[in-house]
C-alpha cells in the first residue's frame, strides 16, 4: 500500500512539474530563511545559559537620583552594596565584585602583549560563574594581592605551550603580578569578555583606606560592577524590598547632598538583550530587533505553507476525478487522506534537502551580514538537526492537513456529472491566505524602510564635533619620569611635521562613552542638596579647538590665561543642567568639585559624544596640563602612510617600551553603528526572502487560476472584449486583496516601528511614505506577476480557448 501512495506521489509530483517546482522551490527556500534566522536568533538568546547556576546568577543595577530626579542608571554602581547586603540579607549566597582596569601592557622575558580587556574580581568569581581554569586553583586563584588569572589566548602568545602557573609578568613596566590560573577563552555568548583577571586584593592594596575614604564600602563612588548568588528558591523582587532599609539606613547620612539610589537586580541571562547602562563590559543585542527577526522567520515559513495550501486546494477541481473514481472503486475517506498527506511529506522532504544545501552554499554569505560566527560546525549541531525534523513535521502537517481533508471530500456522484466547483469558503479561505501574504510582506517592507532610514539619518547626521582626518594613539601605559615633559615634547616633535595639523589629549574621545562621572557638583552659592551629576573630560589646552567644538558663550582654554587648572567649560545640556535657561548666564560662576572650587569660563554646543542610540550628556570639561589619556592627532588626507611612520617613530623616541597602538576616529565612531547595519542587512536580505516567496505562490496561483478561467476568457474576447479590460477583470481582484492586506498590516507596522524606534534618542519621523512605498511596491509586484500570465491568456486566439474545455 505504501509503495502505491508514492508511486502515485511521484507521478503527480512530475505530471505537474511547475507546479512541484514552485512548491518545492518555494518550501526550500522558506525552511533555509528560517533556519538560518532561527540560528541567530538562537545564538542572541543563548547569552549566559550555560553557567552551571544561572538560575540563580543576578547583576545589580544600580539607579542614581539627585532630589528625587533619576540622574544616571548604572550598571557598574557603588562598590559597597555586595559586600553590605550579603551581610544583612540571609537569602544572598555569595557575591563577586568586578572593576575595569583599562587596557595594561603585560611582559615576559623579552615576549610584549597589550591586553584590552583587563579587570579586577574577588574571590568568589569562579565559583559564581562557569568559566572553566584549564590550570589553576579556582578557590585561591584570585584571593592573594599581585595575583593575576590569565585567558588561554594569553597564556599562547606570551608563553607559547608551557605552563604560565608560578610564573610572574611585569605590567606598565613597573608592577610584578604572579600568575595562578589559566582559564579557558570565554564563549562567545557571554555579556563579559575578559582576557586578564586581577586579584580584587590588587585593587585594594593599590588603594588602601584612610580616615575618610574606604574604596570597598564605598557607596558614592561608582565603577563597580556586582553580581549575587542568591540562595536557591529566593524570590528576587522580594529580596528588591529588602535592599531599600538597608539602603535608607546609608543615605540618611548623604540628606544634605540630596543623594540616593535605587538598587536592583537583574538575571545575568537577560543582560545581553535588555540593557544599555552606564557602565557595560560591551555593547549589548537589542531584544526587540532579535524578536522582530525571529518574527520574519515565522512569516517566511508560514508563507512557503500557505503557498503549497493554495496551489495544492486551487488543484483540487483538477484532481476531483481522481478521487471521484478511488472512492467509486471503494477507497475510505482515511486512505484518501493518507495519499494526500504523504503527497505532502514528499514534497517537504524534498524541500527540506534542497533547503539544506541551500544553507550550506549561504553560511558564509549570512555569517559576513550577520556578525554570528557559526561556520559549517552549524551542521553539526544536535539542536540544528532537532529544527530540521520538526521543520518537516510541522511542514507537512500543516501544508498538507488541510488540502487532504478538502481533496478527499469530494462527492462521486457530483463528479461524475460534472458538477463539482470551487467551494466558496475554500475561495475565501485561499484569498485570507493571499492576504496575509500580502499583509506580511507589507509589513516587512514597512520595517525595512524605517530601519535604513534611521541608519541613514545617524550616519549622515552632523555630529557637532570634527572627527575627519583623526588619527588617534592609545594612551602610553608604561611610566616614565616625567609624563609632561614627554608628552609635552613629542607634541612639539609632531606638530613640526607639516602633515600634522594638531595634537590634543584628553581622558575621553568621541564615539565612546565618558568614563569620568562625578556627582555632587553645585555652583558654590547653592545648597549641597543642589548637587548633580556630571561627565566630565579632563583635556589638554588644545581639545575643544582641535575638535572644533562650537563655542557658543565665553571662551575655550589658553596657555594666556594662568588660572587654566582652575578653570572649566560647559557644554548647554551641563549649563540647563546646573540651572541656568542662557549659556551666558553660566560665565563666571564658580562651582563646587569635590571641595575644590572652578569657574566656567565658556560654553560650548552639545555634540554627540556617542551615537544618536544616546541623549546628549552634561558635559564638563576640565583643563589638565598633564592628562593622561588618548592622544588626538589631526593629520593631512596626503601621504597617511608616511605621517603614520614618522609618528611611529617619534612616539617610540619619547615612550620606549610602548605599544604604538592607533586607529581612525571616523571608522571607530562608525563602529557603534555596526550592530544596527547588521540587522538593517538581515532584516532587508530576508524580508527580500519573503516576498520572493510569496511572488512564486502568486504565480502558481494565477497561472492556475487564468487555466480555470481560460474558457471565459475566450467567452469575452468573442463578445467584443479588449486586452486592457480582461486584464481590468483580473486586476481588480488582486487590487482588492493587496488594498485589504495594507489595511491588515499598515497600523501594526506602525506599532512595531515606532516600538523600535523609541530605542534611539535621535530618531526619523513616522512618514507617510514609510507606508505608501511598501503598499505600492506589493501592488506593482503582484500586478507584475498577474500581467505576465494574464497577458499571455488574454492574447490567445478565443477558437483554441473555447476548446480547452
């Protein structure tokens, strides 16, 4: 019995070969579209899942207010809070703390390596989270001062294949740290990268307490990051509650300065996809544009479905004799269905090879626009193969229930006098699946739009600070004798070089987030609860001229003024900030730092420090002679290779021992973006997917529909019909469709963008053209593909119409 189902399977697959090949064709490339966004979507989603007790992993985030106003939120908070709150709250297990070290120059005999992502953790580092030591003590690995544990990527480049355990490095040329563990590289899909883990002892002995300060029970002093493990079947919002008496009970003491904060706790899993503070080890996805993914991999499949429904129940009249004499010769209603459901399977199966071959030629492309580095190892995957087979389960259940249960209803009786139609419900049904087609292919036309509109208005945005033509060198990291003096002459050596237009140093560069954050901060005339929270950019004399800032009260910094150090400049979100409604209201006024008392001395723009993802900052900026930070130098669009020699070697002359480590500040700054350009590619590459499948389901329809209407149409051309108006009959239809499904999609498109775009602080306008383009474009498509069969039976002489039947 079985071998008859697919023999009869096979000779409809090849007796109506166009359409097998749109079907499968259609299929194939629907499951290979949402295979692949399935595995990005999966990989966003993974994030931190394989820690051993996510479960019970939380970060605390920490909110700042000043007078009751949220001022910063950050994810690197106070120092004190782990510490303070696993002694007062039963329910915490234990408690790691986290602080970024900046980047370190590390040596090993005569082997040198710059190491960016260095930071200090406390003991329990190891036991809170699953990255394995491939040599080490995870227990004591991290609890002696001057003790480092390094990544396996360190442990190769400095000491090839020996074991680092004992040995000790030499960091920034002066400080000796002893290694006692090598962990092995964290994953990809984790929210932290770190190659170099100091003791948080190191830190500590580095800055010991005195009578006024203790960095570890710190509570106004921000930089920390700190994560929980909480004791199992501990509910986090109510152990939230419990962290507010605690917190009262210390910010009762900071009344005067109208300090307080908020603190709470978010599952490290989440982290990835939704959070962006103050303070992150890296830039984080953005779940709404993962789920809008995972939302056109939906609306690939279920359109690949639906054509193979249509096409397959718009074939049923074709097929009706067929099932009038099976049942004539006493075929059961059950045995009907089984021939059409294993019609199904075939096809699936048949689509779900092609689709994998599919994926294999596309891996590399979908790697490139993606950023997701799967490579072939994807076909290796159990959970790949898992997708696989339920993709073909659920294909052929749900393309082929449907189209069995209507085949297999047909009366003989009705067929055998010629008197079976088209269902009115199956015709209506057919054209709700048109519709959502149509609807989703607007839909994803409308989000498309939108997203290359607000990539576009970021990149050609003016920033409000010049970033062309800037090259700029990493800070020097080995000490030397005199910082100034060494600075102060290779700026002199450089600047004698007519390619080199300026050189500045400043603690902060634009198209990264300002490091320096200061609370407190109050005109010296205000109370102390008038305190607020600032950025701040400590500079040279020569930052806001070399990046152009525009001045807009005052002056910028100058050598002819002696008082520089004491002196600050104000961008106009700080000036509103601090009170006053003019930026020359601001000049002259003295304000409190800390104790230490400045004047504003000028007022420049608000710029943006960041990308348009971000709302301007209360900037201040503070004129250090001596700063030590990255240095900016302007250099000519002629002969760059040559500039960057020369400064090369100049830079060694006055730092030797250095890393001469450099980038371009436009491609930098562009860098930010690189996460949104990713997902305008995939989004616009798959909702391309999408509408070409639709399209083919949309021809096989037609071209099945003009055959059953091909007598008609014959009908017409004799009594006097014109092309233009048989093409008039048949576009109406279609019109009809598209009209309903814009209807269908236009206000949910509008909600999905103006969801998306609320995720930027800088951000295009809700045009009207955002969804007359998509409507237009789905109508010229599906007039395109009626035209050219419709064309086609339009043209044909009515004497061979009229004898189709």
């Amino acid at each position: 019995m079985l071998k008859n189902y697919l023999l009869v399977a096979f000779r409809n697959l090849s007796k109506n070969k166009a359409f097998s090949f749109i079907n499968i064709v259609g299929l194939a490339i629907g499951m290979a579209a949402c295979l692949l966004i399935l595995q990005y979507v999966s990989f966003e989603l993974s994030f931190d899942n394989f820690h051993a007790k996510k479960d019970r992993i939380y970060r605390i985030n920490q909110d700042r207010f000043n007078n009751g106003k949220l001022s910063t939120r950050w994810a690197g908070g106070a120092f004190a809070p782990g510490s303070v709150f696993k002694t007062a709250l039963p329910e915490i297990e234990d408690f790691v703390k986290i602080v970024g070290a900046g980047q370190v120059l590390a040596n090993y005999k005569d082997q040198k390596m710059v190491i960016k992502n260095d930071y200090f953790a406390s003991t329990s580092f190891f036991n809170i989270f699953s990255f394995p030591l491939i040599s080490g003590d995870p227990k004591t690995a991290l609890k002696e001062p001057y003790t480092v544990v390094i990544s396996e990527e360190v442990a190769q480049k400095l000491f090839h294949n020996t074991n680092p355990v004992g040995q000790s490095l030499l960091i920034n040329g002066d400080k000796p740290l002893k290694i006692t563990g090598v962990m092995k590289n964290m994953p990809n899909n984790t929210h932290m990268k770190f190659d170099f883990l100091q003791s948080y002892s190191t830190l500590l002995k580095d800055n010991p307490p005195n009578k006024d300060f203790n960095l570890d029970n710190a509570w106004l002093s921000d930089g920390c990051t700190t994560y929980l493990l909480l004791k199992p079947g501990v509910d986090p919002r109510v152990l939230e509650a419990k962290f507010i008496p605690v917190v009262k009970k210390v910010y009762d003491n900071y009344k005067s300065a109208g300090e307080t904060a908020i603190y709470t706790l978010q599952p490290v899993q989440s982290i990835h996809l939704y959070s962006n503070l103050m303070l992150e080890f890296q830039p984080n996805g953005e779940g709404k544009s993962v789920y809008l993914l995972l939302g056109i991999a939906i609306f690939v499949i279920i359109i690949a479905w639906i054509n193979y429904i249509n096409l397959a129940t718009a074939r049923g009249i074709g097929r009706a004799k067929e099932v009038g004499v099976r049942k004539t010769l006493g075929s059961a209603k059950a045995q009907l269905v089984m021939q059409f459901m294993l019609e199904a399977m075939l096809l699936n199966a048949l689509a779900i090879v092609l689709a994998i071959l599919l994926i294999v030629i596309c891996i590399p492309v979908f790697a490139s626009i993606s950023g997701l580095q799967m490579g072939f190892t994807l076909l290796a995957k159990p959970a790949f193969w898992i997708a696989v087979a339920a993709m073909f389960v659920l294909g052929s259940f749900f393309s082929g229930f449907y189209p069995a249960i209507v085949l297999s209803a047909f009366r003989p009786v009705e067929v055998m006098k010629g008197k079976i139609q088209a269902s009115p419900k199956g015709v209506m049904l057919r054209k709700g699946m048109v519709v959502f087609q149509f609807a989703a292919s607007i839909f994803l036309l409308i989000g498309s739009l939108t997203v290359f509109r607000q990539l576009q208005f970021m990149q050609n945005q003016k920033l409000g600070v010049k970033i062309d033509q800037t090259l700029v060198i990493k800070a020097p990291l080995v000490k030397v004798d005199s910082f100034l003096r060494n600075m102060g002459a290779f700026k002199q050596e450089s600047l004698a070089q007519p390619a080199i237009k300026s050189v500045t140093v400043s603690t902060s560069i634009p198209g990264e987030p300002v490091g320096w954050n200061a609370g407190g901060i109050k005109l010296t005339t205000a109370d102390q609860s008038q305190g607020k929270q600032y950025r701040i950019i400590g500079t040279d004399y020569d930052y806001l001229k070399a990046y152009d800032l525009k001045l807009i009260a005052g002056r910028i910094f100058s050598k002819d003024f002696g008082d520089e150090p004491h002196s600050v400049v104000f961008n106009r979100k700080a000036v509103e900030q601090i009170g006053f409604n003019k930026p020359e209201e601001a000049l002259g006024k003295k304000i409190d730092f800390w104790g230490q008392v400045y004047t504003i001395v000028g007022v420049v723009d608000n710029f943006h420090q960041q990308s348009l993802r971000d709302s301007y900052d209360a900037l201040i900026f503070r004129c250090i002679p001596d700063v030590r930070g990255s240095v900016s130098v302007k250099i000519s669009s002629t002969n760059v290779a040559q500039t960057i020699a020369d400064l090369k070697k100049t830079w060694a002359a006055f730092f030797p021992g250095d890393q001469f480590d450099y980038f371009f500040l436009d491609q930098h700054f562009n860098e930010q973006y690189q996460a949104d350009q990713r997902f305008g590619q995939v989004f616009g590459v798959f909702t391309g997917i999408a509408i070409f499948v639709a399209c083919l389901g949309l021809f096989g329809l037609v071209s099945y529909t003009i055959v059953q209407r091909t007598k008609e149409i014959g009908i017409r051309k004799v009594l006097g019909a014109t092309v233009n108006s048989i093409l008039g009959l048949l576009y109406k239809d279609f019109t009809a469709l598209v009209l309903v499904s814009f209807i269908v999609s236009a206000p949910l498109g509008w909600y999905a963008i103006s969801k998306w775009l609320q995720t930027y602080a800088f951000r295009v306008d809700i045009h009207p053209l955002l969804f007359i383009i998509p409507f237009v474009i789905v109508l010229v498509i599906a007039f395109a593909t009626v035209s050219y069969l419709s064309v086609k039976a339009a043209l044909t002489n009515p004497v061979k119409s009229l004898k189709t039947e």
